[in-house]
C-alpha cells in the first residue's frame, strides 16, 4: 500500500502546555488505523491537525506527498470538502433537515447537481441499512442511526480518507461495536481509508493497526 498521510515531526503548544510534542506517523492507503491513548494525550488535536482543520507550531503534513500546510484558505477548504470526511463524537446533525438532506449538504457545497447528490446519498443510505429512514428527521432516529447518517454525510463527496473522532463514544457498546464494523465494511466496499481516534481499547484492537498516545507523543 503507497502512503496517504505523512506527518512529520508535529509540534502544537496551546498556551504553556506542550500538547503535540514531535508527531510523526505514516497512514496507508486502504488501511484502518486507530489512533488510542486517555483523555488529553493529544488524539483530537493531532486528527484536526491532519483535516486542515488546525494548523501545527512546528512540522509537515504531507497528502500524497503535497504539503498541505503551504495550502492558502480557499485552497484548503477545497482539500477537505473534496478528499477528507469527518466523523466526530457527537453527530452534528441539522435538525430540521431528513436525513438525506443532511447527507447531501457536503454535495451541494460542492456544487454537484441535486439528482446526482441525491442518488448518491440514497445508495450510501442504503448501505447503512437506513433504506427506511432516509426521510426521517434526526430526532426520530436512534443515537446509533443517527451516527451513521453522520458517517454517509462524511463519505457523500467520496473522500479518500475519513478521519474520526471518538466516533462511538456517545454510543452503547453494542452500536459501538456495529459502527466499528461498519468502517471495514465501507473500507470494503468503497476502499475508504480510515483513521479512527478512540479511548476504547477493545474497539482499537479491530483496526488494522493501533497507534498508542501517550502525553502528545507516539508511545507505541
């Protein structure tokens, strides 16, 4: 597999505290990896750092060998919208909106034509087992339903890698376990890489590879 992500040497201060402390790791295309570690051991950070969502003190973070840091405003937003979907802890789903709607939001900024995006959501909707739900607003779906609408929105422009952030840390264990899962099963099925920050040791070990963190640095 060729290499996706690199980072090298990343460093984030918020403050006097030294969050990020000389990052670097590779990402392989196709590939599972959970980032693990406790609360404050810098996960979070490091993802944002990765989705251009964050810029680091110190360091680089290569996509397909290209800088991303020496990316302008415009050009970095177009980035993420185009190669990089977010899943995060708690949905964020646009309360008024079906679920099919909020897939398609990624689609429309995009500027893909309606029936195009709305075929594309239909078919990833279906993939998550939503084929019933597709016209439902999210408070009439379950905490795990509602987390997989979160996923198909984070794959409707097809990205090439999904970065998740503690993604089943608002779910029971059984759904925790489904979503998980359901990553190998859309790694499977659209070869979607994923990078998956997670405290949940038992759910870390499903990956393809762990990353252990450790008070902002790799430990293991």
């Amino acid at each position: 597999m060729d290499t996706l992500f690199a980072v090298e040497e990343v460093h984030k201060r918020y403050g006097t505290v030294d969050v990020l402390r000389g990052i670097s790791l590779e990402v392989k295309t196709g590939e599972v990896l959970a980032i693990a570690g406790a609360s404050g051991a810098g996960k979070s950070t490091l993802l944002h750092i990765m989705g251009s969502l964050e810029k680091p003190d110190k360091g680089s973070i290569f996509f397909r060998g290209v800088n991303i840091l020496e990316y302008r405003k415009q050009e970095l937003a177009r980035f993420r919208n185009h190669h990089i979907g977010f899943v995060f802890q708690f949905h964020h789903l646009l309360p008024e909106f079906t679920a099919i709607e909020n897939v398609c939001i990624p689609a429309y900024i995009a500027g893909i034509p309606k029936k195009e995006a709305l075929s594309r959501a239909t078919q990833l909707l279906e993939f998550m087992g939503l084929r019933d739900r597709i016209h439902h607003r999210p408070a009439a779906l379950s905490g795990g339903e509602q987390q997989r609408v979160a996923v198909a929105r984070a794959l409707m422009n097809n990205p090439e890698v999904v970065l998740a952030d503690e993604p089943s840390g608002n779910l029971d264990s059984a759904s925790a376990t489904a979503l998980h899962n359901l990553f190998f099963d859309l790694r499977r099925e659209f070869g979607t890489t994923f990078v998956i920050v997670t405290h949940n040791d038992t759910l870390a070990t499903l990956s393809d590879r762990r990353l252990l963190m450790k008070d902002g640095r790799i430990a293991s």
